[in-house]
C-alpha cells in the first residue's frame, strides 16, 4: 500500500533521551528485553522504554536516561518487550457464534453463518460481542485488529471500551442484511460511519465491499470512491476460492474465462493503494506482481485457510515480493481462536508444507508480519508496527518466567514458535495500559459477563433449530 497514508495523528520529533514535558504523564519500563521491530531490527538486551503520553519519548540503558521520575513504572523482569501485534483480518462480533457448523456442514457461509446473522443480529449483540472478542484480544497482546462486519459504530465503541485500536470496515453486500435493508446499503451506512469516527485516536473508519462475487463492478467502484473521498482504507474478502470465478459469473456474469481474480479486479477499476485484502489464496506469480504495483496490502490467515479448506495461499513468494502483507485469523467461527501469537508458527508450517523446504520464513519474517509488516498493509508503519523515539507506544510484554518461553536463545524464535497468549502479561495501546498482569483494566468484566450470558442464551436456543447441528 501507498507509505504512510492512513496515519494515527501527527508523529512527533524526540531526541533519544529527550527530556519530558512535565505536563504529560510518564511511563516507563525497565528490564526489558527489546525487540525493536526498527530497520535495523535491533534486539536490546536489557533497555528502558519511556512514554511520554501516548508516545515513546525515549529508548535506551536505564542508567543513561537523563528524564523525571515516571508516574508509573513498568518492571519487565527480563520479559521480551516488543510491538502490539497487529490482526488485519476479522469479523469480531461472530464471535457470539464460535463452535457453530463445526461438524458436517457442506458451505459453512451459505448453510450457518448467513442464517445465524439473518435471524439473530442486531446492534445489541454485535456490541457485546465485539467487546467480548476485543478482551480476548486485547489478553492475547493483539492491539489492532482489522475487522469488516454490520453496525460497524457499535464494533468501534466496543473495542473503543477495552482501549485496542480498530481498523474497522462496514460491510458493503449485494442482498438485504441487518444494518441495511436494500442491497448495497451498506454503502450510505458506511459514508456515516466514516463520518463519526474519522480522526478517532483509536478507530480508523473503513469501507468494506465483502467480495467480488458479492459487490458488483459499479459497487467495487464505488467503494473504492468512498475510501479515496474520505482517505480511509477499503478491505475486502479476495481471491479466497477456487470456484470464485464461477459465483461473479453466476452472479454478474463480468469475468472472462481466462481472467484471474486479481486480474479482473484491476480491470474493474478495485485494486489501489487504499485496499488491504483478506485471504487472496487463487493467484499467480503474475498476480503477485500486480499487487505490488497497485500497492495492495494482504492480510494472510493461514489458520482459516486450512481450516476452511479453501488451499494454501502463496504468502513467502508475496513476502519476497515485496508485497505488504500481516497476518490475520479471519472470524472467530472461521479459526476459533483469534491470537496472532499462533498464526505466526502456523503461517512457517503452512508455507512450508506448500514449499516442500523448511527454508521459509524465518522467525524474524514472521515476527515482522505480527507487527511491522501490518502496520505496513494498512499505511500505519509512520506510527505503529515497532518500538522507536517518536511512535505510538503500542507495547507487549511476555513472560519469561514461564516454562515454554525457556531456554530462549534467540527472542524471535521464542516469540514466533513458543510463546502463548497466557504469556502476555502486559499490554499498552496508545500509551495507557490495557491489560496489567494478565487482567483487563478498562471493562466491568461481571457486567460484561452478564450481558454476554444473555447474548449466549439466545444464540444457544435458535442453534436448536439448524440441521446441521448434532441433535442431543
């Protein structure tokens, strides 16, 4: 995608051990092992951070920086301290439908998951889900999730409410659904929604056309004008099937036969340098080639790809490309879990099972996709993506007390290979900290628990009615 374009407020110039304003408030953390995630891909082996409000003032020896006395202070313990991992690809809410469809089913999309929203959606349960997905992420270390779903304001409050940052995009879709009662009314709604959350500290409003074989040509064009109008991203399911060219033209009937996904995208006028696609599966090399061009960013779900047996899509040849692309888990009834932590082993295993060589993807690669290569495929490197003078300070720690983060050798390969979401123990998204010591600071978890009993009660007794449920 076009460098920088969606950035997160105005950066700032600091000197390395810039003294602070003594205005804003001061973080620090101390006995860290960094793992910058900078160009140079510095690893520090026992550093001090400060933040300065929403910012990282300073990055050095704790004995070197030459600041006031933080408010807060953050002992790391000797715990690998490095960027928020970034999610480019979700739809937070289904959440509510986890384990659903999970035994014989023939189209999961067409025989569960549109009868589910048809019947059960509205704004009160794509609210309580979402914040319920967004504690599980903001537990996992995930501080950006990117998500395309309904009533998309109510997904921004709700991840809003547990302090991560949200890419969100409201979903455009050729047939009636929840938030939209004409085909492709999610357009108008979208315009809105972009409205109300442009210029958010924490959300960054998108359009969400749901695919090509859902989204005509005019709509695709549409869409696109609304992201270039308001400079916001466009996200879009992608080259995800093999019979995907059958369903445009069942649908539309503007594909020719010799044309593939990607290729009939660019000629409808839908790649640019504003879209990040979910899946892109089906493609060659000349594809690849082609969205590097347009400056396409890719969102890679290894987890549900295989898990959907949709294929294995060629995410090391796009990595070496050049091409922008993270990691993504797709929705919570697509790859059940929904930390990036795991993608990250998962994506090596998959690449490497396509490549037929275990010389593929390094753990430096795949902890460049969970963080700076995300940042990357949605414009934001500017701001986020690693930890450096200047940035948003969006900070994890892990553990390295824990049994599976030891021996660690080499940072990356714990990180990419052993660590789990329980090895989290300290998030911070835009300076202010999200989960300390492994508990969720932001939300009333006994009031949300209350509300998303509810929300589970109600999902629980129309499952019942689907036959493709196992009956008890």
């Amino acid at each position: 995608m076009k460098a920088n374009r969606f950035l997160i407020g105005l950066s700032v110039t600091l000197g390395l051990f810039a003294a602070a304003s003594p205005a804003t408030a001061l973080t620090a953390i101390i006995n860290a092992r960094l793992v910058t995630m900078d160009a140079n891909y510095r690893v520090l082996p026992k550093a001090t951070i400060l933040m300065e409000g929403e910012r990282i003032a300073a990055i050095g020896d704790e004995a070197r920086l030459n600041t006031p006395s933080p408010e807060t202070l953050i002992d790391a313990q000797g715990g690998i301290v490095m960027p928020g991992l970034i999610s480019l690809h979700n739809h937070i809410s289904m959440i509510a439908f986890r384990g659903i469809g999970e035994y014989d089913v023939e189209n999961l999309l067409f025989d569960v998951m549109f009868p589910l929203e048809k019947e059960l959606l509205n704004r009160n349960l794509i609210h309580v889900a979402a914040r319920h997905a967004a504690l599980e992420l903001a537990l996992s270390g995930v501080t950006l999730v990117t998500d395309m779903y309904y009533h998309e304001d109510e997904v921004a409050r709700a991840v809003k409410a547990v302090g991560i940052r949200g890419v969100l995009g409201e979903t455009v879709i050729g047939f009636p659904v929840v938030d939209a009662p004409e085909p492709f009314g999610g357009l108008a709604y979208a315009e809105e929604f972009i409205k109300e959350f442009k210029g958010d500290p924490l959300i960054i409003p998108a359009v969400a056309p749901h695919a090509p074989y859902t989204v005509s040509p005019e709509m695709l064009r549409a869409c696109r004008a609304l992201s270039e109008k308001y400079d916001v991203p466009m996200v879009m399911h992608m080259a995800e099937f093999p019979t995907e060219r059958q369903l445009i033209t069942d649908e539309f009937n503007t594909i020719s036969d010799d044309e593939s996904i990607v290729g009939y995208l660019d000629r409808v006028g839908a790649l640019h340098d504003g879209l990040l696609g979910a899946h892109v599966i089906e493609l060659g090399s000349e594809d690849i080639a082609l969205l590097k061009e347009r400056g396409v960013g890719v969102g890679h779900n290894p987890k549900a790809n295989i898990k959907g047996g949709q294929g294995l899509a060629p995410a090391f040849e796009m990595f070496t490309t050049g091409v922008d692309i993270g990691l993504g888990t797709d929705g919570p009834m697509s790859s059940n879990q929904m930390d990036t932590l795991n993608v990250m082993g998962y994506a090596a295993r998959v690449a490497r099972v396509k490549a037929g060589t275990s010389a593929v993807f390094t753990p430096r690669d795949l902890v460049e996709m969970a963080t700076i290569g995300g940042a990357r495929a949605l414009d934001l490197e500017e701001d986020i993506g690693s930890i450096e003078v200047g940035k948003k300070a969006d900070i994890v720690i892990l553990d390295a007390k824990a049994p599976n983060m030891q021996p660690s050798y080499d940072a990356y390969a714990t990180i990419a290979h052993q660590a789990y979401p329980g090895n989290v123990r300290t998030v911070i998204v835009n300076g202010q900290i999200v989960v300390a010591d492994r508990l969720i600071e932001k939300v009333d978890l006994d009031a949300h628990q209350r509300e998303w009993d509810a929300v589970m009660a109600r999902v629980a007794e129309f499952r019942k009615t689907l036959a493709v449920e196992p009956k008890p």
